[in-house]
C-alpha cells in the first residue's frame, strides 16, 4: 500500500529550464508534506516543507505547490543547475499526529548542460 | 556543528549473523528515528524514539529487528539472524522534537548492509 508515490522514476532537463517533479498522495490525514533531496552515498537533505493549510510555498529557487482535492503536490526548480542533479524524494507527515514521515519512490533528476 | 552520524558506513554480513549499527544524532535533538532504503525504493520507517517515552515500533519489519537509545543520545539498530532481504541502506535522522511542528529531520550518510 503505497501511500506516498512518485510515479517519474528519472526526469531529464535542460541547465537553465524549469524542473517539475510530481508526487501524488492517498491518505487526506496528511499533514505536512516536505521535499528532500538525495546525492549518492549521502543521506537525504531538507529542501522544503509545505503545510497542508496552504497551497504554495516559495524558497528561492524551489516552489511547492499542494493541490488538496486532487491530493498532489509538485516541486518546481527554476532556472534548473548542474548541481540539482540528484534524487528527490516527496515525504508526508501527520497520520494521527505520528512525526514519522512516509517518502515515495524518489525521482532521479538529471541536468544536462 | 555536527550532523547525524552513522557507523559503520557499510557493512557486509553472512546470512544468519546478527548485526549492530549506530547512530549519533545532532546534539540537543530529543527526537530520532531509523528508516531504511532497500534497492529503488523509497525510505521506510522503521523505530521512533522521542525523549523518554516508548519507542513507536510500528515499523519494524520482524521481531528479529530492534533498537534502543541509551540516555536520550546513542541509538543502535539490531538485526538478528540477519536474511538477504535485510539487505538495504539504513538511515538514521533526528529531529528537535518536542511535538512542534515543522519539526525537520536531518539524516546521517547512512550504513549500507550487505547480508551474503
């Protein structure tokens, strides 16, 4: 039962361009739901957060967008770099107030100069 | 500051063996958790600890698998009679707890284990 899903395994996009990456969600209970990033052998790093009482939220370069009653949400990377090459993964958080968090599949992002 | 760290950072095993892995989490962090990745697979949740209360458990995969943190810091993550199936990258984060909210978990590098 996947609750959390991502269904892009890899995304390819040109340096400069717009990066979307998708994830959609089953369980209404959810909360807060955060993006993390994942370079290999290291650990996944925070990128942004977004609370389930909103519908977007803006971060530099990186903007997350909740659509509630279509139970998705989207991270946007604008203008796209080299370095943002790395695997995104989509969490939620808030089943009967539990603080573990429920990830996806994850989502290989490639930047090609 | 330090981050959350993780030994070994990898660690191959024969069927049957148990294993220990350790985690440190960022000092002052009352929260931690254990979550693994298996092979093109998401993160999934296993043990839970925040301060002194019990451990939400509800993750563990088998009875073969525990943990514990010994006075609110040090967690270590046990597998028993370790399988193949164990095979994965287990990730160690921790979090300011507290029941705020948001309250962000940053992870370790992880420790890869390979079971023969």
């Amino acid at each position: 039962d996947q609750q959390v899903k991502q269904n892009s395994p890899s995304l390819s996009v040109q340096e400069g361009r717009i990066s979307i990456l998708n994830c959609d969600y089953t369980n209404s209970m959810f909360d807060y739901f955060l993006w993390y990033k994942k370079y290999p052998a290291e650990g996944p790093t925070f990128l942004i957060s977004i609370s389930s009482i909103k519908d977007k939220n803006e971060d530099g370069r990186f903007t997350v967008f909740l659509n509630k009653s279509a139970k998705h949400l989207s991270l946007h990377i604008v203008p796209s770099q080299p370095g943002d090459s790395a695997v995104y993964f989509c969490a939620a958080r808030g089943l009967q107030g539990a603080q573990k968090l429920v990830f996806g599949q994850g989502t290989r992002l490639t930047i090609n100069p | 500051g330090a981050g959350v760290s993780q030994s070994p950072s990898n660690k191959v095993t024969e069927k049957g063996k148990d294993v220990e892995l350790r985690c440190d989490p960022i000092s002052g962090h009352t929260a931690l958790y254990w979550y693994r990745q298996s092979l093109g697979q998401g993160l999934e949740f296993l043990i839970y600890f925040q301060g002194n209360s019990a451990p939400d458990k509800s993750g563990l995969p088998s009875d073969r698998f525990s943990a514990e943190r010994t006075g609110g810091s040090v967690s270590t993550l046990t597998i028993q009679r370790t399988q193949q199936e164990d095979s994965a990258v287990y990730l160690c984060a921790s979090s300011l707890g507290g029941g705020r909210a948001p309250d962000t978990q940053y992870f370790g590098p992880g420790t890869r284990l390979t079971v023969l």
